[in-house]
C-alpha cells in the first residue's frame, strides 16, 4: 500500500476499513462477514458458510462444512415435523449453520454483516439469530445485524470457496446440532 506523508493512500475501491468509525478504533472494531457456497436447498453438494473479521489487531476467518446428507435429513426432518415447504426449510438451516458459525465471537462482534442470500427472508434470519444469541449467550444483536452484498473480492467469499474447494473446514456439522436450535 504507497504511503504518502506518513498516512495512508487508499485505492479509489478499497476505501477506509471501518467507514464511519474514528480511525484510532479501527483495531478495535470487529465486523464480521458471512458467506456462503452451494445454496443449502442443492442437496447433492456440500455447503459451505464462511465467516471473516476486519478487526486489524486479531483477523479471524472460520469455515463451517454442512454436508450434503445433513442438508438432505435436515430438509426431511423441518418438512415432517414443521411442516416447512424447502424453501423455509434451507432458510431455516442457513441460519442456524449462520448462528453456530459465528457463535464463539457473538460478545466482540460489533456489526454482523450477511450476504443476501434469501432475499424476502432476511428479517426471518434477523429474528431467528437474535432470538437464539439472547437466549443461548445472553448478547443483544437487534443493532448488529446487517444484509449487504459482500462481493467477490470479500476474505469470507474467498474462505468459503476455498474451503469449498478443498472439502476440508473448521467445524463439519451434523444434522443433530442443526435441529436442536430448530426443532
């Protein structure tokens, strides 16, 4: 990155990290970025959620691998007992593999950026996450929650495809932690 005069020089589409926060809390501020690869409802596919931190001081990024027959006996389980159609259903799983995905960071998490991937849903997955981290880890996320597109160039993109790719990620979920937030 060229420095000029002792500050930095951003590039016209890079911008500042944290637009709209005092530069002296930039290391501070955790925003976190979700994505995801293969939609949940592709049942024969693996899916993969991605999340990544801009905090400068502590980058985190971490993979949750939802396997292609947990998605199939999710889907199977939420339509028997929930009587969900599929569309419902694969919403349902995004978000509860959203919500174990980011969990272990819902106390440092100052916003909590989701790419739109259920357009029509998003206050749907709102509700679902903010009902199951006050429930499950006593945090307020009512403010923190965000729906905005992530792009290609987003480190979440990039882990989720990577891991994708590679059929490898941090955590590999089974149908019964899925369920047991929604059932």
């Amino acid at each position: 990155m060229p420095r000029c005069k002792g500050r930095k020089v951003y590039a016209r589409s890079e911008g500042p990290p944290h637009p709209g926060v005092p530069k002296f809390l930039w290391e501070y501020v955790m925003i976190v970025h979700v994505d995801q690869s293969n939609k949940i409802e592709t049942t024969n596919k693996p899916s993969v959620l991605a999340m990544a931190s801009s905090n400068l001081a502590v980058p985190t990024v971490r993979t949750v691998l939802v396997p292609a027959g947990v998605k199939q006996r999710g889907l199977a389980t939420l339509e028997h007992t929930r009587h969900w159609g599929a569309t419902r259903g694969a919403v349902a799983l995004f978000t509860a593999a959203t919500y174990i995905l980011v969990e272990p960071h819902l106390a440092r998490i100052d916003r909590l950026q989701i790419d739109p991937e259920y357009t029509g849903h998003e206050e749907l997955i709102r509700s679902w996450l903010i009902d199951w981290a006050r429930r499950r880890a006593a945090v307020d996320l009512r403010e923190v929650i965000v729906f905005q597109p992530l792009g290609r160039g987003s480190p979440a993109h990039e882990a989720a495809l990577r891991a994708a790719r590679q059929r490898r990620a941090d955590v590999v979920l089974h149908a019964r932690q899925l369920l047991e937030l929604l059932v």
